[in-house]
C-alpha cells in the first residue's frame, strides 16, 4: 500500500479540471427534471434576437459556437452553484479521462468558492501533492496571469497542460500571511484508487483499504482487496477516506451493499420538489469483525455519502476530522458536439435525513494530526535568510518542522532564538549543508522534503493510530 499522504503534501483527491468534488448518479427521467417544458420556450426569442444581433453585427466578430457556449455558462452562472458547469468536447474529455484511466495536469480537485478557485484536495502521489497544495488553497493566479472573472472551466484550463511543463501558481493560503508561489510540473495522473495494507495491534490484524476517489472502476478493485484481505483472516477493517473528493454515487452505493444491513436506507436522495426517495441494501447482517472509517477535511460528497452511510445505518465509528460538506449530486446530460452540462439535480441525505451541506460530517472520535502535518512551505525573498534575532510568521513554521524532525527549537512563537539557531545548525550539519545556523532557500526546501517524507511513511499518523485502538478497544 502507498502510505496515505496527509495535510502538507495533502489529503487525497481527483483533478483539477472536474469542477468541484461530485457524486455522479444514473437516476434519470422525469422525475430527475430533465424534460425540457414548452411552456417558456417563447420566451426566448428575445435570446435568439440577442444571438442573431451579436452574431450578425459585432465588430468583434464573434464565433457562433463561442456565442452559445457563453449563453449557457452565462444560464448556469445564474444558478449560483459551484457544482453546475458547461464543459465543452475537451473538458467532458477531461472528465471521463479522470473516471477511467489516466490524464495529464497537476491533479488536484478544485472548485469555485465566493468566486475563487479553491482546492478541494490533490490526488494520491500527484504533481500538486508533491509541491504542497492543500484543501482550501486558493489559486489566484497561473504563470501571473489573474483569475478573476474566469469561470472554472476557463481557469482549470490555465492550470492544465502537457506532461512535463511547469506553472507557476499563485497561492492565498488560510493563515498564511503572504501569497505563496508554487511550481508544479505537470504529469500523467494515473486514476489508480484503492490501495490495501495491513497492521498489527497486540496480536491482532487489521486490514486497512484506502479509496481515494470514486471512479468507474473502484467498487470491483474494492471488492477484490476486501476478499483477499477477508481470505487472510484479518481480525478488523478500516476504510480510509481521508482526502478523498467524492466521485460516482453509484460506485459508493455499490461499496456499501457489502456493509450497511437492510433495516434502515443508507442514503436518501431529494429532488428539486422536496420528494425524497430513500435507498436500502438488501444485507441481512453486517460483518462478524468490527469496521471504522478515517475521515478529514478533504473527504467529500460521495466519501461523505459512504461516512454517513457507514455510521447512521451500519453503526460504525467514524475517525478524524470533521469533513468538506457537500451535499448535492449533479448528473451529466449531453449535449450537442460531445459537450456536456453537469447540472445539480438533487440533495443527497443521510440515513438520519441529515442534510451535510457546506457543514460536514463530524467524526464520533476527533483526532487531529501532529502540528507539523499543517506547515507550509517557506518561501523566502531573493538572498532574504531567516536568523537570530529575527521575528516573523516563517520563523513559526520554521520551528513547527524542526519540531515535528526531532530538532528542538525550544519554541514555536516565530521568534529565532538561539536554541533555534542550533536547531538549525545541527539540521544541516545532518543533510550535509553549510552549517550556518541561518535559513537559506536551500535548507527551506530541504526542511520541506523531509518533512513531506515524514509525513508520508506513516509513523505518526495520531488518526490510522486511533482507529486501531478504537477498532479492537474492549
């Protein structure tokens, strides 16, 4: 198993390029509103008028094609929801690329929050990972060209590239004073999303299978871990869901029949009239061995779906940290020349009849990871050098990492004090650097890889800890 990878190189995740974190459904036909009504349709001559005049007689000269993919973004925008988009034969492209095999850019899943590009969370092992990003980083600018004004579709297309290039992103970060620019060299993102392991607790076996988004193909790689961990006779289960930003309803749902009983619906869905329909698994009993699931901040609508799920119809514990908050479905529909609208038609409840929207799911056991896990890169200024006697929000971080490695600064506070200095000097002493005692660029970006490495082999994950200890509690 590829060790779950956390805040600093962040939670888990989709790409960039899907519009938001979604779960996708199959439920069609009149109910799901998709018939189109007659009765307003004369109401759009005055749009065709508009149409023909712009068409006929702007000095711009503008595309026909251009024309009405801006009339229906401009429709949608009225809506005032992230998670309904236009996307056109490269962006609906895009999308099945991302819920089948593999695709090029940065991957990161993003949305439009009070009109900023905002990361919901990066994928598993991607470019966006590795430089950094995290859940609620919002991008202001690429390669220093603004963001504002540009719808989604039109950023992520800014964002996106081919294999090997680099951008530049401009970063507002909560809580970080000062906007960070961050490389990412763009990749192939495999769409590979679920990834098993083991572990062991005073004699007893846990198997433990990671999700992390969910694509076309997870509900079968799923059942196959489950089988072959359940063949080696583990003692307990625990799905991790941390940083994952949602996917294919019907693949959750899929998931679930293999733990939620029949007695109580594992998901209700609400349409645009209030009528709710409510969904049930046809399990007459749950498993002979206990199960959680580790939740955070970058799980999302169909992670959400499949918490909820798990703790209001099977009982199960939920570990970690209160989740994103997403609680619509949108469904696809096509339209002429391979475009596509991803429209919201649907609320989607718990078991409870909870709706989690823009609220999350709490987990029942709260646990937060080690400090360091939430650092942030250090970005100084042309020959600018962090030193004694120095006071600033950097030094802060700086002291959280040198912490969280086992280097005692003696303070956290943002002042640089001696024993920070021999903090630092010894750090480097160890990485084979000039021991100066000072904070160059070069021993920034060293502080950061290893503790993205740190982060990344699991040692001290404080929630996979928990749910162990919750897992085979007495």
């Amino acid at each position: 198993m590829k060790k779950a990878t956390f805040i600093i190189a962040i939670i888990v995740a989709l790409v960039v390029g899907a519009g938001g974190s979604y779960a996708y459904t199959s439920y069609a036909g009149d109910e799901a509103g998709l018939q189109s009504s007659s009765r307003d349709s004369g109401n759009l001559s005055e749009v065709e008028n508009a149409y023909e005049l712009i068409k006929d007689n702007a000095l711009a000269k503008p595309d026909a094609q251009q024309l009405q993919n801006g009339a229906i973004q401009g429709m949608l925008e009225t809506l005032n929801d992230p998670y309904s988009s236009f996307l056109d034969e490269a962006s609906s492209t895009q999308l099945n690329q991302q819920l089948e095999s593999s695709f090029e850019g940065i991957g990161a899943e993003v949305s439009m929050v009070e009109d900023n590009v905002t990361i919901v969370a990066p994928i598993k092992d991607s470019p966006a990972e590795d430089a950094g990003l995290r859940p609620n980083d919002q991008v202001l600018e690429v390669d220093g060209d603004s963001l504002q004004g540009l719808n989604l579709q039109e950023a992520v297309g800014k964002i996106r590239g081919e294999k090997g290039t680099t951008v530049t992103l401009s970063v507002k970060r909560p809580g970080v004073s000062e906007e960070l620019q961050i490389d990412v060299t763009r990749d192939e993102i495999p769409v590979e999303t679920v990834y098993t392991d083991t572990k062991e607790l005073n004699g007893q076996t846990a198997g433990i299978i990671e999700i992390t988004s969910f694509s076309e193909n997870t509900a079968g790689e799923f059942e196959t871990a489950l089988k072959k961990l359940e063949a080696d006779n583990i003692d307990g289960l625990i799905i991790d869901v941390r940083g994952n930003p949602g996917g294919i309803l019907t693949t959750v749902e899929e998931i679930l029949k293999n733990f939620v009983p029949s007695e109580k619906p594992y998901l209700q869905i609400e349409n645009k009239d209030g009528k709710k329909q409510e969904f049930y698994t046809e399990l007459d009993k749950k498993k002979d061995y206990p199960i959680n699931v580790l939740i955070d901040e970058g799980s999302a609508s169909a992670s959400e779906i499949l918490a909820g799920a798990m703790n209001q119809a099977g009982g199960y514990e939920l570990i970690g940290k209160t989740s994103f908050g997403k609680g619509t479905v949108q469904q696809t529909v096509p339209l002429e020349n391979e475009s596509m609208l991803k429209l919201t038609l649907y609320k989607w409840l718990t078991p409870n009849g909870d709706w989690i929207h823009e609220k999350g799911i709490k987990p029942t056991v709260k646990v937060e990871q080690p400090e360091y896990f939430y650092s942030s890169p250090i970005q100084l200024d042309e020959n600018e050098t962090l030193k004694f006697n120095d006071n600033n929000d950097k030094i802060k971080n700086l002291q959280i990492m040198l912490d969280g490695l086992g280097y005692d600064p003696s303070r956290k506070d943002g002042f640089f004090n001696e024993k920070t200095a021999a903090a630092v000097k010894q750090f480097q002493q160890d990485q084979n650097l000039q021991a100066t005692g000072e904070v160059n660029q070069e021993t920034a970006d060293l502080l950061q890889t290893k503790i993205i490495e740190q982060v990344r082999d699991g040692k001290h994950d404080n929630q996979m800890d928990k749910a162990l200890q919750e897992l085979f509690a007495d």
